[in-house]
C-alpha cells in the first residue's frame, strides 16, 4: 500500500543550450501544504521572445493557481481542476494573441504531472515528455503531438526516420494558438516511481539510454538534472534543455 505523503527528492532545471538565443523552455516542481505535487513543463515558440512569455505564463500561471488550491478531494476533482486550469491559460495566452499583433503566432507545449495520494495525474500537449521510471527503465507516458509522429502511425515513414526528418519539430497541437485547446489526460496508480519531465532539447540530443544511465547513478536527484542537461549541450545543445525530476527516498 503507497503511503499517502510519499517523500521525496526534487531537482528541475532550465538552459538556453549552445545555439538558441533566448531561452523559450520554463519548468518548475512544486509542494503544497498538503503533500500534493505538481510538475510542470512548457517549450514556448514563436520567436521574439514570445515563446518565453507563453511558456513562462503558462507555468506560472498554473503553479500558483495549484498552491492556493486546497486539498483535492479526489483525483477526479484534481482531474476537473487541472483541466480547467488549463483552458484558462490557453485562453490567456489566445487573447493576448488577438489583442496585441507583437503576440500573434505564440504558443507552448505543456506537460504535466500531479501526484496525489495514490494517484498520478499527466496532462500533455505538444512534444514535451513525461516518463515514468521502473525498474531503472524509462517508459514513455505521452505521445509527441507532431506531424513526424502522425506519419509514423500511419506508416508512411518507419521509427528509425523520425529523428532526421525535416518536419519533426512541427507540432500537431500547442497551447494558446487557438480559443480552445485539446489535451492528452492519464491517471495512473502511483506506485511510487520515479517521474522525469523533459523538452525535446533533452531527447533529442540525449538517447533514452544515456537517460536511463544518468537516472540511475546514485548522484543526488539535482545533480542528474544537471548531467542530464550538461550531456545534451555537449551533444550539441541544439534546443533549449529542461527536464523535472521527482524521485521518492528509498526507505
């Protein structure tokens, strides 16, 4: 039976990479007063820095909304909060759109997790990931929103072109481009697994491999974000890199 306050450490990080100018990722991890958790990442875009204000806005946004929440009351309440918190913010970002032109074309991927008591809560949209760690395993919960993907289930290309085809950063869905916006929602038992949260900046440049190498070292959870993200510059840090990573203490 999972203890209904898991402990845990917690490490998030940020970096602008070896070839971008700005920096467009945001992240955060944070714990309210009820033990509840929320991870939560955004991969902006639409240049200018507009990609910054849309992923920032987003975790933010949703951050402290989450902290002055009180204690769900079920996942289902935290299912129905989550999911409205999100249609507000994509309307935030949408009508900053329409009224300042500086703003038009933004948008952000967005995934989530929420750990609450028994239950793991993961929100997706765009090409950012959330993978779960069992038995020093990697496992993908979200699927890639993108056109490379769409191809590649409709077999048309095979797995092995997706990583060097010229359209595989277009996205099939975002936030904030449109009035309303559509999302992947999971809910999961929480076994107490480990949950890692990342950009295409990490995968893209890191093999799920090394990942799972990095992961499972026995460095403090802070220091394998910061490998995670060193490794991705000095494979080329061709995005911006930005990666959560909750691991529960081992008793």
């Amino acid at each position: 039976m999972v203890k209904k306050s898991i402990e845990a450490t917690i490490g998030y990080k940020k970096d602008v990479g070896r070839v971008r100018i700005s920096n467009d990722d945001e992240c955060k991890i944070v714990i309210n007063s009820y033990k509840e958790v929320l991870m939560i990442l955004a991969d902006g875009m639409g240049g200018q820095n507009k990609g910054d204000f849309a992923s920032s806005t987003a975790v933010n946004f949703i951050s402290q909304e989450f902290l002055k929440k009180g204690r769900f009351l079920t996942h289902i309440d935290a299912l129905m909060w989550i999911s409205s918190k999100v249609r507000k913010v994509n309307s935030i970002l949408y009508n900053t759109q329409e009224k300042d032109e500086n703003y038009r074309g933004m948008g952000t991927t967005l995934v989530i997790a929420i750990i609450i008591k028994e239950k793991i809560i993961v929100i997706n949209i765009g090409d950012s990931r959330c993978y779960f760690v069992n038995d020093r395993k990697l496992t993908q919960i979200t699927e890639d929103q993108t056109y490379v993907n769409y191809l590649y289930k409709s077999g048309l290309i095979e797995e092995k072109d997706i990583a060097t085809n010229p359209n595989r950063h277009v996205l099939t869905n975002s936030l904030g481009c449109f009035p309303s916006v559509s999302f992947d929602r999971f809910v999961f038992n929480y076994k107490g697994q480990s949950v890692f949260l990342c950009s295409d900046g990490l995968y893209n440049n890191v093999s799920i491999k090394d990942i799972e190498a990095i992961l499972n070292t026995n460095d403090e959870t802070h220091i394998k974000v910061d490998s995670l993200i060193e490794l991705a510059n000095y494979s080329g840090g061709s995005d911006n890199i930005s990666c959560c990573l909750w691991e529960p203490i081992k008793k």
